[in-house]
C-alpha cells in the first residue's frame, strides 16, 4: 500500500507568468515527466485537490485581500495580465487556481486523518511561502502552508504543528502568520543575506507567547550539503523532538540546489534525499505524519529529482527500513553518474554559524543547552 498520498492536477499548469519568468508551468512539467520516468506515479496513492473557500483562506489571509486578489483576476479575465510587485503576477486563471493550491494543503491534511497515509506531497503552484496577510510576495497569493496549518488544527483540535522551510530564501510569510503563536513551531533553513532583503536573522525569534517558538537557520552562501546536514543534526531534530508535534509540514523549496539559478547553496539531489531521509526519522521518532508542499525551485531537472527523490524517501515502506537503503536507490536516476555530496565553500563559517544559533536558542530550548 502506498503510504504517501500525492497531490496533483494539471489545473496548476494554467496559472501563467511572463516569458522567461521562473516560475513557469514547466515546473510541474518536469515533475510529472520525472515521476512517470521513474515509474513512481503508478505506485503512489493520487488524489486531486478542491478549490479552498474563502473561510478557509480567510484562516490566514484578510478577507479585503481575497477580494482585492478577485479584483485583480477580474481585470486578468479581460486579457490582461496583472502584474502585483515586481515578482508576481496574475493570468486569467490565476485566482481559480491559487484557491486549488491552497485546497490541494487541505485535502493532504484531511488523507492522514482519513485515508490512513503517513505522508502527503502537494505539487501545485503557485507557491505560498512568501505570502503575507494582506500583500502578494516572492510568486506567491495564498500561503497554502499556513493555511494547512490553521484548518489542521480547526478540524482535528491540534495543539502542536511544527513547520520545516528548507527553500533559499526565508520564509517570511509563515513566520509572520504565527510569529506570537506557540502553537505552531516554525523553522526556516535559509541562505543569508538573501531575499527578502533583511529578512530571517535568528534574532527573529517572534513575540508574546511566540517567542523562541520561531527559529531561523540563516546559513551563508554555499553551505552545500554537510552544512545542511549538520544544521538539521544540530538544531532541527533536538528542537523538533522537544516541541512533539502532532504533525509535521515541509516548505520544501527545491531552489538551494547547486544547479538552481536563484541561489547560491549547492545543494546536490543526494543532499535533499538525505534531508528527506531525516525528515522521515523525525516523523518516526515524534510520531507526526507529514505534509510536504513544493515551494520553490527553478531548474526543472534538478527541481524533478529532487522533488522525485523526497516522495521516494516518503512513500518507503518505513522509516526503520529506508535508513540502511543506498542513497542511490532514492534519487531518481542515480548510480554510477549520482551528483556527490557537497561541501561547503566554509565550513568554519557555517559550523560557527550553527553554534552561534544553538548558543541563542539555548535560552527556550533544553535540548539545545
């Protein structure tokens, strides 16, 4: 039986951005050209999304900005298209389809509580990370990881959501939707500096109750993949472990691959096995099942087999029986010719990194002392 549930539905390819715009319909493309290369579609469970209504949406977001966002679609329908900020931009089809992205997070959560998965995979676009709750950001309409979050825990009376980000850039607008709410934990792996632009200090640590409940891992430009690895080992996993949530939501941003032409953090389609890999663990030993949602991510072959290579590592049989497996048999198209792993440009520099934030964050967090 498959334990992963795939979320999908060539809809998300109608959402149009200008030419040469990087985040493109061919996104989802190559996911789906990867999968059937791989032989993987047919042997995961896949489900098609419902549009999010507006009380679900409105979790999150100010209801003057959905119908702002209508607004806008409306003027989209008439031919043109909408440009929001310098980065993001509506097509005719564009509101339709964001409020499929955000229901896409919904139907993942309601297949764990009801479909018997462990985990789920939402490949939609347009991506939500960068969402705030009244502006457009960074590609982004709905934060249709937030809004997962809050109708998790309004249908099921969740007390303890914990949200890993490990796209390049940081995510802001998820921090901003529970900076003083202990009751979602948020942790953003991100390069810094970067974009946004003075965005995810680990001094950013939220407010009120929130505080020490929002944990940022700014990591500088080419941490590779033992910097990732040592960042999970050191603060993502003892972290997650102490907060025991009853469900854990990946951000998973496909962009600080080595081959993505916006970042700079050379990670190789190994590394992102590996992190899935821990991923897996921390679901095993807290628990929690999984949702992960595709954020960004702009060259299609890296962001197919990566993205391919975490729903292998998700869809195994267990996370007791995957940890022994060769990397090689979790990314698609690996053997003779697999990326290696990658080092980082400075280790000293991330390592001091790493322990400058565990140092901080000791203060909230036994586990980290």
């Amino acid at each position: 039986m498959s334990k992963l549930a795939l979320i999908r539905d060539q809809k998300f390819q109608q959402h149009l951005t200008p030419e040469l715009h990087p985040e493109s319909p061919e996104r989802l493309a190559a996911i789906d050209a990867a999968l059937d290369q791989n032989a993987l579609s047919s042997s995961l469970a896949q489900l098609r999304p419902r549009p999010a209504v507006e009380d679900e949406i409105c979790l999150v977001h100010d209801p003057a900005y959905v119908e702002d966002l209508h607004r806008h679609s409306q003027a989209a329908n008439r031919g043109e298209v909408v440009q929001l900020d310098p980065d993001t931009f509506m097509s005719p089809e564009t509101f339709d389809i964001a409020k499929l992205a955000a229901g896409a997070g919904l139907v993942a959560v309601d297949c764990l509580q009801d479909g018997g998965f462990t985990s789920s995979f939402v490949a939609v676009r347009p991506p939500g990370h960068h969402a705030l709750r009244a502006k457009p950001m960074g590609f982004c309409l709905f934060n249709n990881i937030a809004v997962a979050a809050r109708y998790a825990q309004k249908k099921l009376g969740l007390k303890r959501v914990f949200i890993i980000d490990w796209d390049v850039h940081h995510g802001n607008g998820t921090q901003d939707a529970f900076y003083n709410d202990p009751s979602v934990c948020f942790v953003s792996f991100h390069q810094f500096p970067f974009w946004p632009p003075d965005s995810g200090w680990y001094e950013e640590d939220g407010v009120g109750e929130g505080k020490g409940f929002n944990v940022n891992i700014p990591l500088p430009a080419g941490s590779g993949d033992r910097g990732y690895l040592h960042a999970w080992d050191q603060l993502v996993a003892p972290v997650c472990q102490e907060y025991k949530p009853e469900l854990i939501l990946l951000s998973a941003g496909y962009d600080a691959h080595q081959m993505d032409p916006l970042g700079q953090q050379r990670i190789s389609t190994s590394g992102f096995a590996m992190l899935s890999q821990r991923l897996a663990d921390l679901s095993r030993t807290t628990g929690a099942k999984v949702v992960a949602f595709l954020e960004g991510g702009y060259n299609v072959k890296s962001l197919s087999e990566s993205a391919v290579a975490t729903m292998r590592v998700l869809n195994a049989t267990g996370a007791e029986e995957t940890a022994d497996v060769h990397v090689s048999y979790l990314v698609p198209g690996s053997g003779a010719g697999m990326d290696p792993i990658t080092q980082d440009r400075y280790p000293q520099e991330v390592d001091e990194r790493v322990g400058d934030i565990k140092k901080y964050f000791g203060k909230y967090w036994q586990s980290l002392r």
